[in-house]
C-alpha cells in the first residue's frame, strides 16, 4: 500500500446518497492530508448486493454497504486500525480519518481525507487521444491534477512549448525553466511497477529555435576561463523543417554554412516524485526522471520509468530540435514541439533509475551531483539491467561491459549531471522477460 504498506484499514460511515451506490465500484484515488504533507493509495471496489469487496494497494478488502452507508475492513498483520468517515461530495469522497498514533499506540490521530473516482476504462481497446494543454507545470509534482486520464496501450498526441515558455506562435504561455505538459495519469499505475513510454514522434511546430554561445563550467579548462566571460547571448537558429537542418541566423566566417541536422528531442520526462518527497523543479533529475536532457530521447525509442506514485503522473517538454552530448552551451536548440507517445504498464516491477532502449541498445541514465557518482549509478543499473532480463551472471556483465559498453554524457548544464552506460544489443543473449 502506497504510504501505509501493510497497515490495516477500517473505512466506516461513509454516506452514500441511495442514487450513489452504484459508484461504489471502481477504482478510487485516496489523498490524507498528514499535516500538510499529501499521502496517496489507491481503493479498488466492487459490489455485489451489500458486499463490499477488493484491495487497497494490494490489501484484501472486505465490507458492506448499506442504506447508504459503506464499512470496509482491511487489517495488516500486526491488526493496526483505521477508519475514514466521509460523505459524496461532486462525484468524489471527503471526510475524516482516524488513524493510531505510531509513537503513541494507545493514541489516535485525525486527518482530513478526500478521494476521487478514476474513470472506466472505454470500451473498444486502447484508445487514441488528442490532448492541447492549457496551462503548464514548473514542477514535476504528485499534487498537480491529472491533465488527462490514460491506460497502458493508449496513444496521446500533445504539444509542448519551449524551454522560455514561448510557444509556436512565439507567445509566452508559461514560466521559463522547462514547463512541462501534463501529468498523465496512467489508470493502473501504482508504486512499485515500471512505465513504459514510447516516443512514437517527435517534430518541432516552429520554424526557429533559440540557444547560447556559452560554454558551462565543468566543460571549461582554466586557460579559456577569463575568455569566455564574454560569452552568453541568445543565438537563434533558423530550423528548415524540409531539409531537416538548422542553421544559425547571420553567421558568418566559419559557421556561414553550418547545418546542424534535426533530432528532435524531449530533454525533461518524468514521473512524479514519492510520498515524503517535495515537487522537484523541472530543471532537476531524480530517480524517475526529469530534466535529463539525454539526446537518446527521441521518436523510435522508448523509455521506462519507476512509479512512485497512483497513476504514475507523466510529465514531458523541453524540446530539443538538436543538442550536442552534455548541453555544453546550458541550452540545445530550444523549441516547441507536437510529441506523440504510446504508454505500457509493467506490474510488479520496480527499476532504480531511467532506462532507454533504441532498436540496437540498451542505455542507463545515471544522475548524480558529480560525474563520478553518475558514473557508478549508470554502471550499476546497466549491469542490474542485464542480470534482471538477460541473465547475466555478475561475471558475465563484468566480461560483457569490459569489452562492450560504451558511456556517453548527457547533460553538464544542471545541477545534476548524466552519465549514460550503454551496451549494442546485437551482443546480447534473447531477453528472458516478454517485451512490452
């Protein structure tokens, strides 16, 4: 159970509207609030007559449900007891819980508590949805409202806006710093199991991007220091969207006839943080992504996430019409883009780290405050990678990657920095686990 794993609940004089009991089935998103600090499950019902029954995160639930009124029972182990009373309130729950005081047994505790329904899955199979956001995340946040509701094997297709918050018109829409388009919520998703996203396209919607003419500082010897204090002015680039290359505008000298080819890219993507976890900026990385500016997130890819959260909560922008490994000038070619992806949900399994996966390899995202620590991050979930789906023995990784991994660094611009490990699969045993 998300939050309170193993705890035991009994849910009682929850009122019900007669009108209402038939909303009693389905899948519902609980929200505590402990002390200002939001804790999320997740409450599958089903009824049948005046019984109650289904899990909580996992847990067995058992109840009834009569003339309105709802209890449900769910006990861990140690027989630990909590109550929620509430009533319907606009097609969702609120009310209070009542829960025991872990550092005081004899004591109880009082929170007020708040549940929404998740929406029946449509009939028909999966679903194909056109989604135009309205307003954007500066966060990549658990308590942001779901943008739209998806399940595993849907395709969306959305739109991002740049990196300054402009979008295909130039118009700013949104605070600078990476504003994201989202969260998803994913039905189904819960912690502990791994999202899969597949970047089906990616294509920029204007026909300009902008970046800089400087160089971060971990990229930068000392001899080149006092020079390049001169450096930092906005460069726009010039993206012919045909002939698939981009150009800076009004270079001369050398670069007059530079063309740089397009590769769109997503450099944020991320899951919302865990339970105890504040929103993370999206300027940041954590373990389920973020800012990771990876030039390997691209359309024919795909890449897997940890959940940590009900509903997985999806975020993605930033969009890169190209971008050297490390974002060596803080910026790549920013700009807006149309993104279609396609979402698969892998249940009872959980990753450390991003994954990504191209047709001919596997890649570890490490990210760390130091390339060190990234180093080791990126090595280790990429042995653990091949231990889990290859069945690689220790000494057949160690083997393995002495002779055929490669790093590659992401991103030197933030405040985390990525390292990359990354193994051809052509090299590779069959995969012992089914492909989503």
């Amino acid at each position: 159970m998300y939050g309170f794993t193993r705890l035991a609940i009994i849910a009682s004089a929850i009122a019900f509207p007669a009108a209402a009991q038939s909303r009693i089935d389905g899948q519902w998103i609980l929200t505590v609030d402990r002390w200002g600090t939001p804790e999320y499950s997740t409450l599958n019902l089903t009824l049948d007559g005046a019984t109650v029954s289904g899990d909580w995160d996992g847990a067995s639930v058992t109840g009834t449900a009569r003339a309105g009124r709802v209890d449900l029972t769910i006990r861990d182990r140690r027989d630990a007891i909590y109550r929620f009373t509430g009533r319907v309130a606009d097609g969702g729950l609120r009310g209070t819980a009542d829960y025991p005081d872990n550092n005081h047994p004899e004591r109880r505790l009082r929170y007020d508590f708040s549940a929404r329904r998740v929406p029946d899955r449509p009939a028909g199979g999966p679903q194909t949805h056109e989604f135009r956001p309205r307003d954007y995340s500066n966060s990549f946040s658990a308590q942001r409202q779901p943008v739209l509701t998806i399940w595993p094997g849907d395709t969306v297709h959305t739109t991002t806006i740049d990196s300054g918050g402009m979008d295909e018109r130039g118009a700013t829409q949104a605070l600078f710093g990476n504003p994201q388009t989202g969260p998803f919520f994913i039905a189904g998703a819960a912690p502990g199991d791994t999202i899969v996203v597949h970047i089906l396209k990616l294509r920029p919607n204007r026909e300009w991007a902008e970046s800089l003419d400087t160089i971060v500082g971990r990229a930068l010897g000392a001899p080149l220091v006092a020079k390049a204090a001169t450096l930092g002015k906005a460069i726009r680039w010039r993206l012919d969207l045909a002939g698939d290359y981009a150009t800076p505008e009004g270079a001369t000298g050398a670069l007059k006839n530079l063309r740089i080819p397009l590769r769109p890219m997503l450099g944020g993507l991320a899951l919302a943080p865990g339970f105890g976890m504040p929103p993370m900026s999206t300027g940041d990385t954590g373990r389920a992504g973020g800012n990771m500016d990876f030039p390997e997130v691209i359309a024919s890819n795909r890449v897997l996430l940890p959940v940590q959260q009900p509903g997985a909560l999806l975020y993605l922008g930033d969009g890169h019409a190209a971008q050297g490994d490390g974002e060596t000038s803080q910026y790549g070619l920013e700009t807006p883009m149309d993104v279609t992806f396609r979402v698969e949900l892998i249940k009872g399994r959980a990753i450390g780290m991003p994954r990504v996966e191209s047709p001919t390899e596997l890649m570890v995202l490490g990210q760390a405050g130091s390339l060190d620590e990234a180093l080791k991050a990126a090595s280790t979930g990429l042995i653990l990678w091949l231990q889990q789906d290859y069945g690689l023995t220790l000494s057949e990784a160690a083997q393995l990657l002495g002779a055929g991994m490669r790093y590659s660094i992401p991103n030197l611009a933030g405040r985390s920095v990525g390292v990359a490990a990354r193994i051809d699969k052509a090299l590779l045993p069959p995969s012992q686990v089914p492909r989503p």
